[in-house]
C-alpha cells in the first residue's frame, strides 16, 4: 500500500462525485467545481480491499441510505453476472433461472417494482416467459449483463428529488468508467474456461473472453474506451414438475375414482383437499451466448467543458432442447394417501385401470430459441458556467428487445405419446416426487410389436404448438440540470423529458398430428429419438426420451400438411406508451450542529405522465371442443383496435439528515415518497390470455374458460418511506450497521375476477347437441363421461355410428366447434384494480471488517422483511386473494482473505422461504423454499501484469423447489450442480 497527497484537478473532482456524490453518476463529473486549491488524500490500494473501501466511502458519504460494491478494475467482480454481485447486499435477493441470477428483490418488493438506470439514466427492459406467453414484465434482466465490465453498482434504497421515480424497493444505478478518469493508456485482456457440472451433450469446458482498452492523450483532451465480454455457457437441467393443482372441500367423493377406491387418511368434510392433474418429470439441456462491449468518447477542449458519448450493447442469444416425461392423473384412482396437515395434500396416488386399455405416457419434445439484445446510446455535456455553477445537459435512447430466433417462434412443443401406461403412481412424500408407469405395450388393437420395452415403435405423434412471442421497449430521455455550489452545500434544480414505449406480440399456431401412439405408433423415422432414463428411477418405469423437437416439427409438417411457421395472427399485439415530464429542485446543506458535523439534503420531485395504451388483436372466433375435456380457443383473419387514455400527476418529497453523534459514528433518517408504475399486463386495453375449459366439460361441472384484461386507468403504488440507522466507522474498510425501515404502499392493484362472456365465443358442451347426446347415451344405458359425450355429439355431427370406434379414438378425427345455437361460453376474466394497501417494514444489520494486517477480513448482513398481508392458505380456493409476494429474510456471510500476491473469498448467501405469486393456477399459490448456496473466488498474482484466478457457484449443488398451500403440493423441483470458472487476466 502507497500513500501520496495529490492537488485535486478537475478530474480528481469528477471521479469524487462520480464515487460520491448525492446525486447519480450520470449527471456530470464536473458537477461540484469547488476551489481547485483544496487538497484530498487519496490512498493508492489495489486488490479486493481497495474495492471494499470504495464501496464504504460511497456507504459513508452518501446522503440517504445507499449501499454499494465496487471494483478496482475490470474482473474484479466474482459473480457470473450483476444479479449475483447484487446480492451481497443488505437487503438485497436475487431470482435464479437455470441457477443464475436473473433479477433483483429489494426489501421484498420484486423485479418490476425496482428501477435500474446505467449511468443515471433510466434503462428499458425486454423478457419472454419460458415455455411462451406475453411478455408483461419491466424487471430489468441482469443475466444480461456481465459482472467484469463495470466499476460500482450502487443501490439507493431511499427516495430523492433528483433520481428518476419508478423504484420503491430501490433505484440501482450501474456505473461505467471512463477515460478521462484513469488518464493514459489502459489495456487489460482476460480470459476463462467455464466448467458447469451439470452438462451432459454440450461442451463441458466453454469459454469466456474479456477486456479492457483504454487511452487519453497526453494533455487529457481527448480520450476513448472500449471494453468487451463474451461468454458460453452449456448447462443442462433435470426435475419435476405439476401444471394443476385443484383444491375444493371434501365432500367425502374423489372425482373420476374406483368404485373400490381406497383412501389413507381420509380428509373430513369441508376439508381443504388438493388434486393434482400431472406429474412430469423433464430434462433441459441449454446454451448460452452472451456478448457485451462498450465504447466511451470523451473531449474535454477546455477545462470548464467535457463532452462524453458512450454506447453500451448487450446480446444474448438462448437456446434450449427439452424432454418431457408426463402421466395424467384424472380418471380411475384406486388408492389415495394425504398428510395430516390443515389443507390436505396426496402423498400418494395410484391408478389402476383394470379392464381399461393402457392410456397414454407424454413425451414432449420442446425447444426454445430466442435472442435478448440491449443497446444504448447517450451523450452528456459538463459546463461550468463559473467556480460555483455547473450545467448538465444529458440524453439518451435506449432499447431492449427480445425475439424469437426461429421460424417456428420463441417456444416449440411437439406433442408425442406412447400408449403403455397400464397402472401409474406418484409418492409426493420426498422433495423429487417417485413416478411409478406398470409398462404394457402388448394392446393387440394397435399391433404393437409387445417386446416389454419402452422403444421408438410404441410412440405416436399429438399436436404441435407453435408459440411466437416478442417485446421491445424504448427509452428517449433528456434531461437539463444546473447545479449551484455554496460554502454550505449546494441547491440542484432540473427539469426532465422521458417517453417509454413498449410493444409486446404473441401468437399461437396449433397442429394436429397423430393420437398419442393409439393410432400411429412407431410413425417417427429411425433415430428420431434417444431413450434416456427420467426423474429419480426409484419405485417403477421412468424411461423416455430425448429429441430434437423442430426436427420433429420439420418432419410432421410435410408428413401431415402444414407449414412449419408460426403463422402471424397475433392474439396480442399491445402497445403502452408513457410520456413523462418531470421538475425537481433539491437542497443540500452541511454543517455543525452542537459542534457535531451534520448533512441535511431535502428536495421535491414533479412528475406528469400521460399513457396510452393500444392493441391489434386478432379476435377469437370459435371454441373447438376437441375430445372428452380438451379445448382449443381458435383465431379466425379479423383483426381489432382497442385504445384508451389516462394521465395522473404526483408531488414527491424526499428529506435526508444525518449527524456524526461522536466521531465515526452516523445518525441518520430519511423520509421519501416513491411510485412504482404498473406491469404491461396491467394496462392492457383488450381481453388476452384467452383459453377454453381446462377440466371436466361444462355439462358435467362447471370448469369456466379463463382471460385476463387490464385496466390502462390503473396508478402507480405510492410508497411512504422512513428509514433511521445507525452506523460506525471504525477503520476505512471495518463498520457496523442497524437500521429500520418502513414503507406504507397504496395502491396495489388486486385482481378483481368476474364471469363474464368474451368476444362472443360460444360453448359447445352446454347446447342442444351435447344435451341431445346425454338424452341419448342415457337412453342407450351408456355412461356419461366426458369422453362418451364428445363421441356421441361426433358421432351425430358427422353421421358416424357410435360404436364404430372405440370413444377415446373420435378425437382423433373429428372436433366439435361452437355453433350460434350454441350458449354463450362464460369466463373467469380477472380484471386489475387499485383496491389494495400494505405495510412492509424490517430491520438491516450489516458488519464488515479486516483484522489488522492479518489479512483476513469478514462482511456480514442480516434483512428481516416483514409484511402485514399474507395468504390464507385455508382460504376459500373460490376466491382470489390478495398478497405480498417476495417477502423473505435474507443473509450473507463472506470470509475473506487477501496479502501481496493471494487474495480469496468464500461467500454464504441465504435466502429464507417466500410467496412467489398468489395465482400459481387460478387462486392456487406458489412459495419458493428456503435457499442457501456457497460460493468461492481465489487469485493469485504473478506480478504486476499476470493473475491467475479459480471461481466456483453453488459449489455444495444446491437444488431449487416451489410448492403449494402445503410442502408435500410440489409445483417445481429444479436439481442443479456446481459451476467451476478458471481464468487469467494480463495487464499491459
């Protein structure tokens, strides 16, 4: 360690604020002209000590409460991408996809309810839901974004006249470098091979490839900066999963079982009980390309006047092969088990279907192909208008957009079947339920060739789903500011123009194919599909397969008449425009009071926003009912506008004090009123989501369609904040902190659900052909199933005998669409409406401290959330709750160690049990469970231009899992491994 005492220059003055400042980083470097003369001691650190002071002087000096990570320089970071640097900070938790680190939770208020700005500036966000759907969300996604290409991310947890409105959790601000701030030339390369453990037909060594250019010339004129990542990952995934869970009160019947049906622990009436429709165990295997540069121009011709154009990209491109190995489990229970809790749950399920002929095992084949791209341009102009004023002009544009990256669209399931399934169950009682399949390919109907083994000759072909799906959201922000610096302090004042655009589509084609292996078993050609061994393998039968599903695809469209492309009417096609304009006047003010030292910032924020929100849609024309309970909302060519306008306004006070009570002691309390606006689904100006009965038909009880409308008059939540903490300094890189927190939040849109009709679609299963076809099979003595009822009203739609087939097989030939004879299908449409309010309150405790010159450091926290809206999990599955989701304590512990030329760290982080949403399936909720994982980062130094480095994430494999209103109601086991990375990185 060197120290020296150097002149503060105007650069020095930049890179102060920049690290420093009330205000956000984007908002100019030369800001705060104090008097030249003054001196400033800087402590010349390298390695992880010199970053941890760095993020405790922003700690100390920020007015509010903010918290911060730095680096020193570029792969400093030891996480795989911002997400998993975020999360060491206090109160900070972070959502996991494939196991790495997607998007933030601050104080338990989820991704959409925090705003991320890059370099100050607000930045737009793009997503497609997994397995296809809308894209409704404005959680930025940081797995965009890797770790080694910025310098600080700091989180502003309280509210401030001169930050940009939208978060309430937080508003976290990515900081770049630049040129001019590190004078000279620059240039350092790194690169890595990546391990993931959990690959199994991708490269098991991929590499990632960095660095860093640098130059400003010799009088600090001009200066330019280019940095670049680009990454692969492979990976694979294996678990299980439910789509359904149906809860209702016991009324001593189970649905659709054995006459004999024998039930262990039998629910008492009107006791909460669970079914499950499915059970599928899956296995994913996945690539990663994730690209990110940056290029930064500045010119400073005279002292008082530095011109900086920056542009940022990020691309990442997603593909991923995925097998899925199902049973359905809704007709001919013969046993049951449930545990003993309040809202009862199987443990254990069999069927057995006796005389039946063997049903059908899913075997889909599913793909995933889409690309993630963000790109910002900005510019940003200092004048220092004299010693004490400075003006800031700054503007940017800025996109984000996903889309798909195949003709087929974003997501592609090819349906396939294998009718061998004589007796099936599942034992729930482990976190990875036990899948049992009685194998019998012998059905004599169909000709198999009855060899006991599970082979490409036993499956057959279904249907073919075709998801096409994108997002892209724009950002165009100026902003205006003059700063006025005073011997104590400083008053701020701007004014700010922001117009934000997002345009979502999505669209589904579906093709029929085949019947599940019934009628076309071994149709596939040779070599389509791999045998592959699924879920845990104990108790009974648990091979499928693997397979390339747009092979499939490719084949199924030639061998049975369609074209291999999504088609492009779109069931939604939504637009929401948001122009902002905003003023704000901020007061900054130090002092002594009692001869203590003191900083006082208080400010007003006025903000306008006007929306409109639009959409295209192509109208349903018909529900087809396609066999026993299957049901298939089709789109005909018409095509609709649907528009409405609203506008609101919001006054938004922030008020920042802090003491120093004795020396390195720090007091401080903050009040701020925050907005956070609404999703994109939210204000949604037509029906969408649109989809038929999923269970038994109207006729046979009652299971309504569902949709979801907006409501473009929704306002933002509104937030009251107070923080107070205590916090003390007792080296430059050791303090301890407590602090409480409150926020008051109006506002909270609830889904109000009514039923209600939509679009005029008709249902088939109530009129006067399916009542004719009950009259009918009653009069034949037949059994009234929703499978004998859709044969018999085929049957007689197409003049076809009745017992001219077996009634599974009219599926497979005919579908029965809605007529105007027809009633008027009812929905349950939820609605969004501002009806809600909350507390959420909590405590953060942080310690960070290094022992001397031993080495050895230690960084700790503890966040409690707390909220006082929570769900009935013994509520009433009829009626649709509202509440808070995400609220979960967290924890992280990292031990560090660090001398001339070893540096290592290991890092704990927790994550106690939270509520992810209040509607897993119809009213049914979803908590994630309790997470812990560990992670490791050693480097070791050569000598001043060559390190070497070993990172490992989640080195103990820690696995994810979701459930129900009860453990043993699993909705989603994810089991995941370790990841190694070994790199090096040279510095010229």
């Amino acid at each position: 360690m060197s120290q020296t005492t150097f002149t503060k220059t105007k650069v020095a003055t930049s890179l102060s604020l920049i690290l420093g400042a009330t205000s956000l980083p984007a908002i100019s470097a030369e800001q705060a002209n104090i008097k030249e003369k003054d001196e400033i001691e800087v402590i010349a650190v390298t390695g992880m000590r010199s970053s941890i002071k760095e993020s405790t002087a922003l700690k100390r000096d920020a007015n509010g409460v903010v918290d911060a990570i730095s680096a020193e320089d570029i792969g400093k970071f030891p996480d795989t991408n911002l997400a998993e640097s975020l999360q060491r900070i206090t109160g900070v938790s972070i959502d996991r996809t494939n196991g790495e680190g997607s998007k933030v939770t601050v104080r338990g208020f989820g991704p959409d309810f925090n705003m991320v700005t890059l370099n100050g500036r607000t930045m737009p966000a793009s997503s497609l839901p997994a397995g296809g759907g809308v894209a409704n969300s404005r959680a930025f996604d940081f797995s965009n974004l890797a770790s080694d290409a910025v310098k600080s991310v700091s989180v502003y947890k309280t509210g401030k006249a001169n930050i940009a409105t939208g978060g309430i959790g937080a508003t976290i601000d990515i900081v770049t470098s630049r040129p001019l701030d590190n004078p000279g030339l620059q240039v350092s390369i790194g690169a890595k091979a990546h391990a993931d453990t959990t690959n199994r037909v991708g490269d098991d060594l991929t590499p990632e490839l960095s660095g860093l250019l640098s130059w400003t010339d010799n009088d600090e004129m001009f200066g330019a900066s280019l940095t670049f990542n680009t990454q692969e990952r492979h990976s694979s995934s294996s678990g299980a999963f439910v789509n359904q869970w149906r809860t209702s009160p016991y009324d001593g019947t189970i649905p659709q079982a054995a006459d004999d049906i024998q039930i262990a622990n039998e629910p008492q009436i009107d006791q909460l009980y669970s079914m499950p429709s499915d059970l599928r165990n899956y296995i994913a295997d996945r690539e990663r390309t994730r690209t990110n540069a940056q290029l930064t121009l500045q010119f400073r011709p005279v002292d008082s006047l530095t011109a900086t154009l920056d542009y940022t990209y990020a691309k990442q491109d997603l593909f991923e092969a995925r097998a899925e190995h199902s049973i359905w489990m809704d007709t001919y229970k013969s046993s049951l088990g449930f545990d003993n809790e309040t809202a009862t749950t199987p443990v254990d399920y069999n069927e057995d279907r006796g005389s039946q002929p063997p049903r059908d095992l899913g075997l889909a084949q599913q793909e995933l192909n889409q690309i993630n791209e963000n790109d910002s341009i900005g510019l940003n102009l200092s004048y220092d208008v004299n010693d004490y004023f400075n003006v800031t002009l700054d503007a940017h544009s800025s996109a984000a957009e996903s889309t798909p990256d195949a003709a087929y669209g974003s997501w592609l399931n090819t349906g396939l079947g294998a009718n061998i399934s004589a007796g099936q169950g599942v034992d729930f009682t482990n976190d990875y339920p036990t899948l049992r399949v009685d194998f019998d390919d012998c059905d004599s109907r169909r000709g198999l060739n009855c060899n006991g083994v599970l082979d490409q000759d036993d499956v057959g072909t279904s249907i073919l789903d075709m998801q096409y799906a994108a997002q892209k959201s724009e950002i165009n922000q100026f902003r205006l500011i003059g700063n006025y610096q005073f011997d104590e302090g400083s008053i701020e004042f701007g004014v700010e123009s922001r117009a934000m655009e997002s345009h979502s589509v999505q669209s589904l084609t579906r093709h029929t194919m085949g019947n599940w292996g019934v009628e076309n078993p071994g149709e596939l050609p040779e070599g389509y599909l791999t045998p592959e061994q699924f879920g845990n393998g104990a108790g009974g039968y648990s091979d499928g397969f693997t397979g390339s599903a747009s092979q499939i695809g490719a084949w199924a469209a030639g061998a049975y008449g369609f074209d291999f492309v999504a088609d492009g009417a779109y069931a939604t096609n939504r637009t929401i425009k948001e122009d902002i304009t905003a003023a704000f006047l901020q007061l900054d003010l130090s002092g002594e009071l009692g001869g203590r030292p003191y900083n006082v910032s208080a400010g007003v924020r006025f903000e306008n926003t006007d929306i409109t929100s639009s959409a295209n849609v192509t109208l349903p024309n018909a529900v087809a009912w396609e066999g026993n309970n299957d049901f298939n909302v089709r789109y005909g060519e018409g095509m609709e506008d649907f528009s409405a306008n609203a506008d609101y306004s919001h006054v938004l006070p922030s008020f920042d004090f802090d003491i120093e009570v004795v020396d390195n002691v720090i007091t401080r309390l903050s009040y701020s009123k925050t907005i956070a606006r609404p999703t994109y689904d939210q204000l949604s100006s037509a029906a969408s989501d649109v989809s038929g009965p999923s269970g038994p038909t109207t006729l046979q009880g009652v299971q309504l369609g569902t949709a979801s409308n907006g409501n473009p008059g929704l306002v933002p939540l509104e937030s009251d904040n107070i923080d107070i903490s205590a916090e003390w300094y007792f080296a430059d890189t050791s303090y301890v902190s407590l602090g409480y927190y409150e926020k008051r939040v109006n506002n909270f849109a609830g889904r109000q659900p009514v039923v209600e009709n939509v679009y005029g679609l008709r249902d088939a299963t109530a009129g006067p052909r399916a009542q004719a076809a009950e009259a009918k099979l009653l009069e034949l003595g037949e059994e009234i199933t929703d499978t004998n009822l859709f044969a018999m009203v085929a049957a007689t739609e197409n003049n076809v005998d009745f017992y001219s087939m077996p009634a599974e097989e009219f599926e497979v030939h005919y579908d029965v669409l809605a007529n105007s004879d027809d009633p008027l299908m009812d929905f349950t449409v939820t609605k969004f409406v501002n009806n809600k309010e909350a507390k959420i309150d909590g405590f953060e405790f942080a310690v960070q401290h290094f022992f001397g010159e031993t080495g050895f450091g230690v960084q700790a926290n503890y966040t409690t959330v707390n909220g006082d809206i929570g769900f009935n999990n013994t509520g009433d599955p009829s009626v649709t709750q509202f509440a808070l989701v995400g609220l979960s304590d967290t924890a992280n512990l990292v031990l560090m160690y660090e001398n001339d030329s070893f540096q290592a760290r290991v890092a704990y982080n927790w994550r106690d049990k939270f509520l992810n949403t209040q509607a897993q399936y119809i009213n049914e909720p979803g908590y994630t469970e309790e997470y812990a994982q560990i992670d490791f980062n050693v480097a070791y130094q050569f000598n001043e231009s060559l390190s070497v480095f070993l990172e490992g994430i989640n080195i103990t494999g820690e696995d994810t899992r979701t459930h129900g209103r009860t453990t043993v109601q699993l909705w989603n086991y994810a089991e995941q491994e370790a990841r190694y990375a070994l790199g090096a990185r040279y510095t010229f």
